[in-house]
RNA sequence: GGGCGGGUGGCGAAGAGGCUAACGCUGUGGUCUGCAAAAUCACCAUUCACCGGUUCGAAUCCGGUCCCGCCCUCCA
C-alpha cells in the first residue's frame, strides 16, 4: 500500500521496519481545555489510519501524547488558580471521555511530558555533549546551525530562514532560529530540577524524547495537524536525529484543517466548535463520516448543513444494515450454497470490497472507498427487494455480503450507534401511551383504555387518572421495543376497524416520530427505527 | 516576500494521460403505497478557473495568468 510521505512530497509504498508490525506516534492535545473539532480531525483520521493497518493484518503500536507542560497550561492555571499539572490532568480526563464517545480507539501508550522529565533532562545533556546545543542563564538552546539537515521536512533552507528571520531576536541566542529545549522557570512558574538549574522543558523535545522511548530510534508512521510540520516536526528531527545519528521517522502524515468559512478553525481565532456540543446533536457515527468523508489531506469546512447532510447519507448506509437484518433475522447460515442470482449478486458485493481496498491502499482514501460502500448499499438493497425469501442461497449470499458491508463500515469506525438513549425514549413512548388513554376516554372507549392500563401494569408501571389527566408511577428499566411493539399492534388495529380509524394510527406514528422513532409500512409489516442516525 | 497545497455540476466530493467525469446531498419523473416514509427505476457537468503548449489522445503532463487556503509566531 501506498502512504503519502510529507518528507519526500509523494506517495511512497509503505514498508515497515518489521513487515508485520507497525509504530505510529500522533501528536496529541495541549491539555488546557476541551478538544474542539479541528482536534477531532487527527483523531478520527489516525484512528481510521490504525484500524485500517489493523484489517490489513498489521500488529499496530499507536502512541498518542499529552502536553501536559505548556505556557498555555501555566497561564490558564494561573487565571483559575491552580496548579498547571492539576489543570493538564483534568482536561485529560476529559480528553478521554471525548474521545471514548467519539469511537477512538485507546493508544498502547498515552505517555504524557510530566512523567518523562529524567528522560527529557537526559536528551538535552546528550545534544549538549555532542554540540548540539549550548546553555545560557539557565536556558538551554538547539544550535539549528549544527544540524546541516534541518528544513528538510518543511521545504525551507536555513539560509533562507536566517536571513527572512522573522523572528524576535533574543541576544542570548546564538541564531534567531535557534530554539529552546530547557526552559529556566520564573517565579510562580512549575519546575523540575536538573544541571541548569530550576526549570522546565521546551515545546519539541517532549515528542523527540517520548517516542523514540516508547518506538525505537527509527519508527515508521509520525502523525498531526500540518500546522505541526513547521516548526514542531521540523525541529523534533533535528533534536532526534543529532542525537542518535539515525533517520528518526519514514513516513510522514499530515492531516489537513478544519475551516469555518474558509477560514482555519482554531483556538486563537476563537472560531471554534467544541466537540462535546457537537455529540450533544448528532452521533459519533455522523461525526466520523463527516471527517472521513473528504481526503484526509485536504481542507474541510465546517457548518451545521454539513453534519446534516453526513447524516442523511450515513443514513442511507445504515439504512442497509437494517433491511439486511430483518430479512435474515434469526436465520443462520446452513450450508454454504450460494448459486445462480444469489452468486452474481456476492460477487459484485466482493468486487466492489476489492475497490474498496484499493482505494484505502492508496494513501487512506475514505472518500472514494465510501462512494464504494454507497455502490454496496445499493446494490444489497436492490438485491433485498426482489429476493426469493425461501432459497436458502439467496439467504446465505445476503448473509455473506452483509459480514462484508459491515466489516468494512466498522474499519470506518461509522457503524457503531449504539442505542443510548433508549431510557429517554421509553419515557417519551409513555407519554404517548397516556396520549391514546386520554383520548380513548375522552370518546368513551373504556374497553381500550383499561387495556392500555393492563398492558402497562404488566410492565410494572401504573396508572393514575387524575382531573387534569393520567401519571405513571414506576421503577426499573423498561424495555423500549416491547413499549413500540404494542404501540405498533395498537395503530395496525386501528387501521383494520371498521370506519378504517387512520386518523387514529397517523396520530400514533407522528407523535412517535415527533419521539424520535420511525415507522414505515412495509409489504412485510412495520418497520421502526431511532430517528437519529 | 519565501515554502506547501488547491480551484471539478445547485452544493459537497473522488478522479492525476485513453472506458458513459465515481459517490453523496438537493431537485425532477415513474413503480410500490390509505396517506406518509423507506426502498426501487430513470433523469440532472459535451465539460473540469483562464490562456497557450506537448500528445493520436489532457480535468489529468509542461509554461504563463488570475483567484483561494495553510505555514514562516502558540495552534490539530
């Protein structure tokens, strides 16, 4: 498979160090608030990078790191009076519910600066020892000029940048570009010790330091933002390479940004969405398709239309996986036949997976390998409508393309709903239950409001009729699919009566919908469904 | 100013020398249906920012022009 490579400017075929292993380092965040949706953005893509190389058969060694020592984190401490360290952990915390919600998969190591200072502190004096780096009052400084490969990453020469120095000039520094790698710490500000006095470590040499503990020297795949090429990556290699004479990482991958209105999304511009908020309105499912849906290298812009639309065409695939499983529930696969119409029909399912594949192997490819999934989905869902519900090959091929169609959304990380919010649910179907109760009485049907109450007795749930209407007293949990079960049973009797009580049944399926469940008739029965795809 | 990456239908987005320019959203028409929804079938870019060039052949390669974003300062 081919990876596009930042360092070299083109795609490059993927060899590992070890062929069937892979170690990969993401840059994480600066802990010192929740995660918005720009840093959302490497996230699902490593993630999907990682569960990709997994599928592959790779054993995969993912480290994602924390700053957790950082002038942003020392600032906003100081402003909400509390120790850095204390703040950098909370938001940690946070982090990880974050991302836990979000489907990420947890790293082998979450390695934060904090517990690597003995290591950091031993890096440094190494680049000293070798003339890599020089110290002046208490600060200790990354002589750019030693290490003849650096701007390598960036596309820039050194000249260049001493000349266009752009940046302040620090009498202390031997060059402007020279960068710090030990801080000396001013008063009120968290230390460590070490030769050079009381201080704490630069921005760089965390990521230098961290990963080579935890991958080797050399590693394979570096990950981040592409506001990270310059200076961050640029001078991680220049740290780890001076210091171990050795090619510090093969591949790089840089992730493009999140726009709003063309414009980067970010901290500084305050133009940001916190993720949390986002999950509060659409699902992880909807928030990974969107991210994955575009090339994870190109720019991505972000309104509130654009989750929608993700969602009615996530929609759409997981609308598939529904079909597919009320059409073999409870069925298992016998025998292995599959022949005539159910043959030709697997086989275009397996041919539109090897497109699939293809498509990931060159460079993570999610938005053509999606429009691969779509063709899938179609092709099922037709397949679905004019099946032979009594041959058993056409069973097992459905069966067959069903294991295929899912495996493939699960490397995507989009086909992970689960139904949380069925307590909440229940308690609105209740509602709806005392609604057709109330309505029952008012037109004096007694006979099915007593069965309303019976029904729910049985749950465990009472009634109590009062002047201004009916409450429900109960305890534990109730199942959602019985209570839509028997709301469904309820519409289709209406349906069936007589004077063909339809006002009656649209009453029950709007009110549902309004709930939040779905029902759609079909030659086969009623279907229903969570609105919230 | 320097470095990097872009400009493809109403919108989003693949395609990087040669099949009808994927796929999704939106829209239109048909089937199904008490209605709705879903599903299904069909239609929706003679053209890929602009101008030249290379080639039998270019959205894709080369040169120029015009726009846009990112980085060069903390940012994913």
């Amino acid at each position: 498979m081919r990876v596009y490579n930042t360092l070299s400017g083109k795609k490059e075929e993927l060899k590992t160090l070890n062929p069937h292993k892979v170690g990969i380092y993401v840059c994480g965040p600066t802990t010192y608030n929740y995660i918005h949706l720009g840093n959302a953005r490497p996230l699902v893509v490593f993630d999907t990078v990682r569960r990709y190389l997994e599928y592959k058969g790779y054993e995969v060694n993912y480290v994602l790191n924390f700053t957790d020592v950082d002038d942003k984190i020392i600032n906003r401490a100081r402003q909400e009076g509390q120790e850095a360290i204390e703040l950098a952990a909370h938001y940690i915390d946070e982090y990880f519910q974050d991302a836990d919600a979000l489907n990420i998969k947890r790293a082998q190591v979450h390695p934060r600066v904090s517990q690597h200072i003995p290591e950091i502190i031993e890096a440094v004096e190494g680049l000293i020892d070798k003339g890599f780096a020089y110290e002046t009052e208490g600060d200790v400084y990354f002589r750019v000029k030693a290490f003849k490969d650096y701007g390598k990453l960036s596309g820039r020469s050194l000249d260049e940048m001493l000349a266009g120095a752009r940046v302040e000039i620090d009498e202390r520094k031997e060059e402007a570009v020279d960068f710090a790698l030990w801080k000396a710490a001013k008063e009120g500000e968290p230390f460590w010790e070490s030769p050079w006095g009381q201080g704490r470590p630069g921005w760089h040499i965390e990521c230098s330091v961290m990963s080579i503990k935890y991958l080797g020297e050399t590693f394979d795949i570096h990950g981040g933002g592409s506001d990270l090429i310059f200076p961050h990556h640029e001078n991680e290699i220049a740290q780890a390479e001076a210091l171990s004479g050795k090619t510090f990482v093969n591949y790089w991958m840089h992730n493009g940004f999140i726009t709003v209105n063309n414009e980067k999304m970010s901290k500084s511009l305050g133009n940001f969405f916190i993720l949390r908020d986002i999950l509060e309105k659409y699902s992880a499912d909807v928030v990974r398709f969107y991210l994955i849906a575009t090339h994870y290298r190109s720019p991505l812009d972000f309104d509130d239309g654009k989750l929608e639309e993700a969602r009615k065409a996530l929609g759409r695939l997981q609308n598939t996986l529904l079909l597919a499983d009320e059409y073999t529930r409870g069925y298992i696969e016998e025998s292995q036949e599959v022949e005539g119409k159910g043959l030709l029909f697997l086989n275009s399912v397996i041919e539109l997976e090897n497109k699939f594949v293809q498509a990931m192997d060159d460079d993570f490819n999610t938005a053509k390998a999606i429009g691969f999934l779509f063709e899938m989905s179609h092709n099922i869902n037709a397949f679905l409508a004019e099946v032979d519900r009594d041959s058993v090959s056409e069973r097992n091929a459905v069966l067959r393309a069903m294991k295929v169609f899912s495996s493939l959304g699960d490397i995507l990380g989009i086909f992970m709903e689960k139904t949380k919010n069925e307590e909440e649910m229940a308690e609105k179907i209740l509602e709806i239950f005392a609604g057709v109760r109330q309505l029952a009485r008012k037109e004096k049907e007694f006979q099915l409001a007593d069965e309303i109450r019976e029904f729910l007795n049985d749950l465990e749930v009472t009634i109590e009729d009062t002047a201004n209407g009916s409450r429900f007293r109960y305890s534990g949990n109730i199942e959602l699919p019985i209570l839509v079960e028997k709301l469904i049973e309820l519409r289709s009797r209406f349906k069936k009566e007589k004077k063909k009580n339809y006002d009656r049944a649209d009453f029950l399926r709007d009110t549902l919908q309004a709930g939040g469940i779905i029902l759609e008739d079909t030659r086969e029965g009623v279907r229903w469904k969570l609105a919230d795809a």
